[in-house]
C-alpha cells in the first residue's frame, strides 16, 4: 500500500536518437519518502514490461534547468 505522500506522475517523453528521430515513450516516475534520496523512472518501450532505473535525488534536480546527454555532431 502507498503513502498518501508518495508521488507517481505518468508522462510522455522523447527519446532523441539524432536530430532527424526521435521517439515517443510512454514513463512513470515516482518519489517515495520512505526513500528520499532517489527518484524511481520507469519506461515502457513498447511493452508492459518496463526498464526501470533509480536516480539520484540530486541528479534529477540538476537536469530541471539545462539539457543533459550527448550531442552528435
């Protein structure tokens, strides 16, 4: 059973493979404060069964203000 504080926010993103492409994918992220220190991503690509990854509290912060990941060039 959930915490009435835990956060679950269901989006849509975009997965850029170069800057032609790129894909739409379904994720939930989620912040629990039984574990406040990370934050919960999980992506749906094109399947039920999701890629989960768990972030740092701190990192996901820092990426609110500015572009993250690779540019090719």
């Amino acid at each position: 059973m959930e915490s009435s504080r835990t956060v679950v926010q269901r989006v849509t993103a975009q997965l850029l493979g170069s800057h032609a492409y790129s894909l739409p994918l379904c994720m939930r992220v989620q912040y629990e404060p039984t574990d406040p220190y990370v934050v919960r991503a999980a992506f749906f690509p094109h399947s039920d069964q999701p890629v989960e990854w768990v972030l740092g509290r701190d990192l996901v912060a820092g990426l609110l203000d500015c572009p993250a990941g690779l540019t090719v060039q």
